[in-house]
C-alpha cells in the first residue's frame, strides 16, 4: 500500500493522507486533487509513505494527481519545509501559500484566461466615460479599471458578473483589445559604466565565489552603485548559464530598477513577481521562472519562493528593510530565508544595504559573511547634514523657522525641496519637553510606553508597568506630553507659506491607484513640483535631480521608543532620506529638526558613519542582551477583550514554564498598539542565547498550544519578531 502525504491550505499543521497505489518518487511536489470532508481541496504531495495512522476504511484516494502540470522541484518543497519549521506555522499554509492563486484551486484554469488580458484601445483610452448612459455602470467599471491597466480575465469576473458579455461588446465596439501577454516592448540596450576601484573590488568577491554558498554584504553609503555591482554580478551568472534572483523591498515602487534590468539585458527574458500583479501575470511569470525560460527574477517578499531550476544567485537590495518580513499570518523574513535557500543550493547570496540590520552587520564583523564596502558616491557628494534644535521655538505647524527660510532660498533658486515626515514610532513614549527628560524603564533598558486608556506607563520588553507621573520626576514640570506631536497640517501649511510652489503629498494612499505614482514622478522630473510632502514611502532609492534639500519632522519619536530597535531603524530611514539630497550636481542638505540634537545617532548621521554608529549600538546590545546576541520569539494573540489575550498567554506562559526550558520566559504585556479591527492584542516574549535551544523549545511549545482544541484567543508564533 501506498500513502501520498498531502499539504493543504488549512490551519493545522498536520500533512494529509490519501491511498495512491501507483504513486512513484516523481509525484513529490506535484498538486494534488483530494477529498476533504465534504469538500474538495487541492493540495501539495509533500511525502510518500508507506503506511498510515488512518483507518483502511476512512482512508481516501486522490481524486487526481496533476501529472501534466510540472510539481515542486525537491528543493523547492524543501525551502518550504524549513521555512514551515523555523516559523512554526503549517506546512501546507506554506507551500499553498507560495503558489500563484490559479495553481491552488482544483479547476484548472484555461489557457486563454491564464494568459489573456484585456485592455483599452486607442479609442477606448479617448472615450468620455461622462458620455455613457448612466445604468452603464458594470461597463463604466470594467473601463475605469483598465485605463488603471490591463486586466484579466478573474479580475474582470471579480468587478461584474456580466464581464464576458460587456468584454465582448466592447471589443465589437473597438474600445478593447485583448492584450497579449509577456513579450516586453523591445528596449534599447545601455551599456554598462566602467566600474569604480571599489565596485571592481566587491565585483571581484562575489564572482570569486559563483557556484558555491556564501554570503556577502555589500555595505554601500546612498549612491554608492550597489545596483551597478548586482547587475555585474547577474551577468556573471547568466553568463555562467544560471539564473538570477533580485529582491527588492517594494517592486511597484522602483519601476526604475526594472526598466533598468531591461534595458541592460534587453535579450534577457526577465520577469517580476509582486503584490501588483494580476492573477494571470503572476502566473504567467511565475511559471516562465519554473521553466527556466525566464533568467532574471525581480521580485518582492514572496519571489524568494519562486521555483528556479537553474537558481545562480540571489540578490537581496535594501537588505535592512522591513518590508522583507511579513507581518501577518506566515511571519517570515524573506531576508533570512534568501541565505537559507542560498546555503540549501550552494549559490550565493548579495545582500545590498546602506544601513545594514545589525543582524546582517554582526555576521559581517564576526567573519560569517563577507564584507565589502563602497564608501564613496559616483559622481557626486555626500550631503551635508545638521540638526536643528527645535527645543523653545514655538513650531508653526511642526515648522521651524529655519528649515522655512531653507526651503525658500532653495525654491527661489528654482530646487526641489521634500518634507520628509516621520510616522513610524506609533507606540507614544512620555517626554518632559522642558529638560529633555523621557520615560524610561528602570528594569530593562527599553522605553515605557503611555498607556492613556488606563493611566499607565508599561515596558513592552520585561513587563514592568508603573502609573503616570503628575510631573517630571526630573525638573517638575506638569506638562508631559507624548513624543512627536502634530505634524498633521504641513502640507496645507507649506501651501500657505509658499503660495507659488506647487506642494504634492505622497503617500501610500496617494499613489495606490496603478498609474499614479508614475505620474507623480514624471511631474517631479519635470520639476512642476516645488515642495514634496512625503512619508516613509518617499525614502526609497527614488532619484530626483533637482531635490536638493530635505526637511525631516518627528524624527524623535523613533529616538525614544518602546522598541529597542528604533534606533537603527531610524537611522536607516534617516539616511535613506537623506540620501535623496543632491543625487544631481549640487550638493544636498538634510535639516533635522530635533529636541536632542546631541544624540549620538544624530552625531553618527551626520558623519554618515553606519559603522561607528553600529559599533555602539552593537555594544549597548550586547549589554543590554537583545539581539543579535539573542534570539527571540513572540507569542502573540488576540481576542475581543484584552483581558482574556492576557490570560491566554498566562496560561500559554505558565505551559512553557512546566517545559522546563533552557529559554527566558518574560510577563505577557499588551501590544504596542493594543487595538486593531476591534480586536486587543497582546504579546509574550521568550528568549535564549541559543537559536537551536529556542527552536527546540518553540516546537514543544507549538505543538502544546496547537492541541487545545479550541482557545479563548487568536493567536500565533512569531519568530525573529521585528516589531513589538
Ligand atoms: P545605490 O543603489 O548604492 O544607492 P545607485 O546604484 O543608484 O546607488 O547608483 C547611483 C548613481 O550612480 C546611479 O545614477 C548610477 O547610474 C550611477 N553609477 C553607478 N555606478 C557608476 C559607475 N561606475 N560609473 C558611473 N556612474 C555610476
Ligand atoms: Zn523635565
Ligand atoms: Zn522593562
């Protein structure tokens, strides 16, 4: 008798078992047809076996295994195994989860709406969509969609159920085409620039190690032509005949890197796979990768799953960022599992920053990783950087003075300006503005946080909670407030100061729609745009010429926070800003306007110095015993009242406890923003010096809580947690 072991999309973290008598070696990997309980389900056969706990009579056989379709390559699935164990989460929400949406359901899709896709015609792009009766509704939507872009086939199903029928009118009228897919407009091939000493230098170490296992971190300041250095390195390993992964932060955010990709390997068959595409792109990309017919992978997060037979590499830009980690559901670090899969295949693994995360950095001071260095910027400066010390100025509108005299010289000589506001640092920490003062716990080196709900200050780390001081304990002084406070109307206040500058506001909601961002950035080249207003989202690697200062606002709240990883975090933020400054010809200035302009980040940023600046928070960390000296975990849960997440996880803290481990097992303590959705979260946090002693006690603990039935709150494991 014969046992397929399949993994399906379900919250267990069982595989299933299904009799199939004529099941070879070869069906590892492939997908799968399965009843499951009265339904049908479509999963991954992870295992062959050759008995099974089932009873003979409640055992079933697949419906169909999909042998025409290529499967999961054995590494592939074996990624997912690893992953599925680090994270603690099922194997089969993995490995369905990797699939594009169409391989994961049982119907198989047709070749035409796999691959078609429809989109407008000259005519249809010019139509007046005022000019249509209005109870054309479901057409008008279909149109508005696609002047967003081309759409396919489920999308269209997805906005009317009248799609077919309205699609195929509209294509009689000539307002749409169907699209063919994936053959790239030809592009013009642009030659590579003579490499600098130093590009040559970390070309030269990574080529060195093509066809083996090992990680090298290329530390270079804004500027500096990393991405020179990975598109060297990928034509090195096409050369070689291997194929080449590149993983960027956020895809629809740097069309720039593609259109550069292409244009450097313009016979090169490349393909992006991010959050951005439609159900059909996705799987057309993902499975020209599975082919290998695709040699260059550009892609987010999840890309680090793409099967690749003839994988030669893997790049990961912007390495410190956190957009690498997923943050809801499957918690993994797309970073972490890049060296993973890198040491699995034997191939190397670039990792790409100018701030590294300390993490990234430990490995490459302590001889685990290779270093290599760019420290200088091709063909322009650095910028200038200086702090403006905001304490006992009365802010108009979160403005100072002088940033507003800056940014009036530079808009009368015709520059870019960008007022970069800072939104991260949610969880408020208590300051006293008079003397600078700040609520700090005195049993761990972490920052309280200001609980309103109840009156009180409570450490996120260790637990401890005291209530809220009447007074600075320091100077007297009543007035305590939250740090970073009322930046809400800078752009209309900008408006207001500069009444001919053009002020655009980007953020994420500004540039969802599919063809905004775009725009945006081409009105910025042309320089329509006076004064940018901007948060996170406009610190990534975007080069603008004539941007030649940037303002920063509420910096400090990150300075001063609950999460002992604030710090790093802003100044990796503060030099990615920063390095938006004078990328043209003029040399850039950044003013941070600031409370603590002593602070030794700010000191460090200045010199933009990342490793004296990582050196010291190395040092504090290892006094401080946070990672990357430890390993962590999280158990997080969530439940309609705060109270009972907290009582799940004393209960879950005292079964870790009765395990006995060799781990450290804190208090649980609400989340740093408790409340989402209507739901209160809270969290535990267990720690150990080993990764394999906390491995080990997280599956003993795992497969504890996952056998309780049923529980009073949501919950789940996150490992290497980044935010807390
Ligand atoms: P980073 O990713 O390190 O911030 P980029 O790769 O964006 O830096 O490079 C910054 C700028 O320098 C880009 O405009 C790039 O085209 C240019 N550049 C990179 N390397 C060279 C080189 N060797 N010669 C000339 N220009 C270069
Ligand atoms: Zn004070
Ligand atoms: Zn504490």
């Amino acid at each position: 008798m014969k046992i397929v072991r399949v993994a399906l999309d379900v919250p267990v973290p069982t595989l299933f078992d299904y009799r199939l008598d004529d099941a070879s070696p070869a069906d590892v990997g492939r997908r799968a047809v399965v009843p499951f309980g009265k339904k049908i389900a479509l999963g991954v056969i992870a295992e062959i076996a050759h008995a099974t706990r089932i009873p003979p009579q409640r055992l079933r056989h697949p419906l169909r295994v999909l042998r025409e379709a290529p499967g999961l390559e054995a590494p592939d699935l074996q990624l997912t195994r690893f992953a599925s164990d680090y994270y603690q989460h099922p194997l089969g929400a993995v490995v369905m989860g990797t699939l594009p949406a169409q391989l994961r359901r049982p119907d198989p899709p047709s070749r035409k709406q796999a691959r078609g896709r429809f989109a407008l015609t000259e005519t249809g792009s010019a139509l007046d969509m005022t000019a249509l009766p209005a109870r054309a509704r479901a057409r008008r939507r279909l149109l508005e969609r696609m002047r967003e872009g081309p759409l396919d086939y489920a999308a269209a199903r997805a906005l009317s159920s009248q799609a077919p029928r309205l699609l195929r009118k509209l294509m009689a009228d000539g307002l749409v085409k169907l699209d063919p897919p994936a053959s790239p407009a030809p592009v013009a091939s642009a030659p590579a620039p003579p490499l600098t000493t130093e590009q040559e230098r970390a070309l030269a170490a990574v080529r060195a190690g093509l066809g083996q296992f090992e990680v090298h971190l290329l530390l270079g300041v804004t500027g500096s032509g990393k991405t020179e250095v990975y598109l060297h390195a990928i034509a090195a390993v096409l050369a070689a005949g291997r194929q080449a992964l590149l993983l960027v932060p956020e895809i629809a955010l740097t069309p720039q890197l593609e259109a550069l990709v292409r244009s450097r390997f313009p016979e090169v068959p490349t393909v992006r796979l991010h959050s951005g595409l439609n159900e059909g792109e996705r799987l057309t990309h993902w499975l020209a990768a599975q082919s290998g017919r695709a040699r260059i992978v550009l892609g987010t997060r999840l890309a680090v799953f793409t099967p690749m037979p003839e994988l030669g590499i893997i790049l990961v830009d912007e390495e410190h960022d956190s957009s690498f980690k997923q943050s809801e559901g499957f918690r993994y670090s797309a970073r972490d599992l890049a060296v993973v899969r890198g040491r699995q295949r034997g191939v190397p693994v670039v990792l790409g920053s100018a701030t590294p995360a300390l993490e990234t950095y430990f490995n490459a001071v302590s001889g685990r990783y290779r270093l290599s260095t760019l420290s200088q910027r091709v063909g322009a400066e650095l910028p200038l950087i200086d702090c403006v010390d905001t304490r006992g100025e009365r802010l108009e509108d979160g403005l100072s003075r002088r940033l507003l005299d800056a940014i009036g010289e530079h808009q009368a000589r015709g520059e870019q300006s960008l007022v970069f506001i800072n939104r991260r640092g949610y969880a408020p920490v208590l300051a006293c503005h008079g003397c600078g003062w700040i609520s700090g716990c005195h049993r761990c080196s972490a920052q309280l946080v200001l609980h309103l709900k109840d009156r009180r200050l409570r450490c996120h780390h260790c637990g401890h909670q005291s209530p809220l001081p009447a007074a600075c304990p320091q100077c007297g002084n009543p007035q305590l407030a939250p740090l970073g406070q009322g930046t809400q109307r800078v752009e209309a206040a900008l408006a207001q100061y500069f009444p001919q500058s053009r002020v655009l506001r980007i953020d994420r909601d500004s540039v969802r729609p599919r063809h905004a961002w775009r725009d945006m950035r081409q009105s910025i080249q042309r320089r329509e745009v006076g004064i940018l207003v901007g948060t996170q989202i406009l610190a990534k690697g975007h080069d603008f010429p004539h941007l030649n200062l940037v303002g920063v606002l509420n910096a400090d709240s990150l300075l001063y926070s609950a999460d002992f990883r604030a710090a790093e975090r802003l100044f990796a933020l503060l030099s990615q800003v920063a390095g938006r400054a004078g990328r043209g010809t003029a040399q850039g200035t950044v003013l941070i306007q600031t409370e603590f302009p002593g602070h030794p980040l700010y000191q460090a940023l200045k010199h933009q110095d990342y490793r004296a600046f990582a050196e010291n928070l190395l040092a504090e960390r290892r006094q401080a015993g946070f990672p990357p000296y430890v390993y962590q975990a999280l158990l997080r849960a969530e439940a309609p009242r705060l109270a009972t997440a907290l009582g799940f996880l004393g209960d879950a803290a005292r079964l870790a406890r009765r395990l006995a481990p060799p781990v450290t097992i804190y208090d649980p303590v609400p989340a740093a923003m408790p409340r989402r959705a209507g739901r209160e979260r809270a969290q535990l946090l267990v720690q150990s010096e080993s990764r394999p002693r906390l491995q080990q006690f997280l599956r003993a603990w795992y497969e504890k809580l996952a056998a309780a039935r049923s529980s009073p709150a949501r919950w789940a494991i996150d490992v290497d947690p980044l935010e807390f």
